[in-house]
C-alpha cells in the first residue's frame, strides 16, 4: 500500500574528510553527538528510518505539506548543531586533527515530498520507492553553497530565484535551495569555561617521558587508559561516547570503597605547551584540589612532562597541608613512574 510520506535528511558535510584525515575515534564520537542531537532536535515527530554514516535519514507521513513547519524544523537542528560546535570549540582540551577542526564541519537539508511503500527485513521497516532514491541522489548537486536547505518541487511551488535541474539516469529534478548560513545570527553566547587555578602549590615536578607530546597528551587524558597507570582506582565511570572536554565529570572507585567524583579543567599555559587538568572538592580539609600536567614537546620524540597540583583549604585546613604534600607527592611519584613504564614497555595509542 501506497502512502504519501515527507522525506528529510539532514546531512553533516565534510563528515569524509573529517574521518580520513583525523583522529578516527575521535571523529566517529564527535559525529555521533551531532547526530544525536540532530535527532533530539526533532520538532516535527519525524520517524527515523535509517542512520546513513554522516546522515539521518527520516520520513512522516502526510497528506499535506506544511512548509513552514519544515523550515522551523531545519531551523531548530541547524542552530542546534552549531550551538554543539561552538561550544565544543570552547569546551575542547585535545588538540588532534577531529578536535581541533571540529569547528569545520557543515550541514546541509534535502527535503522531498512522494508517495512509498515499505519493505520489511525482519523487525526492521524501512521506506521503499522511486522519492527515497530520489532524495539520496539529491545529496549530490550542484548548490553553490556549504550550507543550504533543498526543496523539490513537490514539497513548495517553484522558486525562480534559487532553482535548478538536477540530471540523473532515471530523469531530471526540479529544486529549490535556500541558504542557511544566516541562522547563525540567532546563536546565543556561549559562557566561558572557567579558567582559574586554585590559591596554594602542593606538588610541582617536570619528568622527562620518551614520547612525543601530543600522544602523551592522548594517554593521559583519555580515560580509555587511565587504569593502566593511576595507582588506587578500582573503576573508573564516564561516557564512553564522548571525548573529554573541560566540564566533563567522571567518578573514581578509589580504595574499593571511596567514590570521587572529577571535572575536567584547564588554565593558560604557553602557546608550545598542553595541558590537560581535573578538579575535585572530595579531598578532606579542601574546597578544591586541581591537578594539571602540563606537556611541552622537547628534542627527539621525549615530551618535558610537567605536574602542579594546587588546592582551595577550607577553614584551618591549611594546617594540614604539609601533611597533604607528603602525601601527594607519594601518591603522584608513583603514577607517574607507572606511566613512564608503561610508554617504555612499548604501548602505543595507534589502532
């Protein structure tokens, strides 16, 4: 049985170049928020027929088009999309190629209007019929634009203005595309992250490790990794689908019985170093305690690996803050010698 169906798919451009040229477990998460947002952004109650690598691919069924309800729609996704990448670009610590060109990605709409049918492969049914290839085709054009909305003729009356004819073997395609960048307009201001580094230095020590910064940086700020070399930490709770950002919280098992729970942070370094920080307000006699390691790349493939820890004390904690360098000074000796026996037992990030 026939039935008349919008057909959307919003489509994330330079998703190709994104993952052949980047870090590939970076992109894929980075991706993958964007298209879970994307679907969040759903005003419309569109149904989702299939998750298309880069694309979204989704249908309603109706008798009628209401075009504005469709531009609301891509309004809502595109803003909140470049909302989620201008705040990752403030947000972000990891300095790889997905991270640090995140900011490039585009989106782009095609809209189509038609009557299906659907085709059923075990619990799965799918849209079937000529619009669905049509609309997949449209994905590739010729739209002077990065960044535009496609509306066949089906779906609004002709604009002049902005139409085409888009040839393809079984025939040609009469569209429409509005361009979108001027929504960016309407994004709101995106806060800060918080910069500031607490009042009294406990720790402050530089190691030498034989590796080159930016996969030290990965090893380290990576929770994938963390057990590997933190000493005392049972378990280790994060969102494995996201890639650490400042803000970020994750919980320590600490001692089998003794949870912590840590923010990412940063503060400004020189421009040829990283840093990479957690803050936490679960050490006794403190406020906040932040650590920072702090990585700048020295001569043949070595990284200068630099430590600093510092804390906020509560009322008369400072009282025990000799106490507390001792202790942490241990505590940081040991991991970091755990990781350099690591880096020099040949582990490597690369898949």
């Amino acid at each position: 049985m026939t039935q008349n169906a919008i057909l959307f798919i919003p489509d994330i451009s330079g998703f190709t170049e994104f993952v052949h040229h980047t870090d590939i477990s970076h992109s894929r998460h980075i991706v993958s928020e964007l298209l879970e947002l994307l679907i969040d952004a759903n005003t419309m109650d569109l149904e989702l027929a299939e998750v298309e690598g880069d694309a979204l691919f989704m249908y309603k069924i109706e008798d009628q088009v209401d075009v504005l309800a469709i531009e609301k729609q891509i309004e809502a996704m595109y803003i909140a999309f470049h909302a989620h990448i201008k705040r990752y670009e403030y947000q972000r610590i990891c300095h790889c190629g997905a991270c640090s060109s995140a900011y490039n990605l585009k989106i782009k709409f095609v809209v189509h209007y038609g009557e299906i049918e659907f085709i059923k492969v075990k619990d799965s049914k799918k849209p079937y019929g000529s619009p669905v290839i049509q609309i997949h085709r449209l994905l590739k054009n010729n739209v002077p634009l990065e960044e535009y909305a496609i509306f066949t003729e089906n779906v609004q009356p002709k604009n002049d203005e902005n139409k085409l004819i888009a040839e393809y073997d079984f025939g040609n395609i009469t569209f429409s595309y509005n361009p979108l960048s001027h929504l960016k307009e309407r994004l709101s201001e995106i806060e800060p992250i918080p910069n500031d580094v607490p009042k009294h230095k406990l720790y402050d020590e530089t190691e030498l490790v034989k590796l080159p910064a930016l996969e030290l940086y990965e090893v380290i700020s990576n929770f994938d990794y963390r057990l590997l070399w933190v000493k005392g930490v049972n378990k280790l709770e994060y969102d494995k689908n996201k890639v650490n950002r400042a803000g970020q919280k994750h919980r320590c098992l600490v001692n089998k019985n003794e949870e912590v729970e840590q923010t990412t942070v940063r503060k400004t370094v020189n421009k040829n170093q990283l840093v990479y920080g957690e803050s936490t307000t679960n050490v006794p006699f403190t406020k906040r305690m932040n650590n920072y390691f702090v990585l700048e790349e020295a001569e043949n493939g070595y990284t200068r690996l630099r430590i600093e820890v510092f804390a906020d004390f509560k009322p008369f904690g400072i009282l025990m803050k000799p106490l507390m360098k001792n202790n942490i000074k241990k505590i940081i000796s040991g991991n970091i010698k755990a990781l350099i026996q690591l880096i020099n037992s040949g582990f490597s990030i690369k898949k």
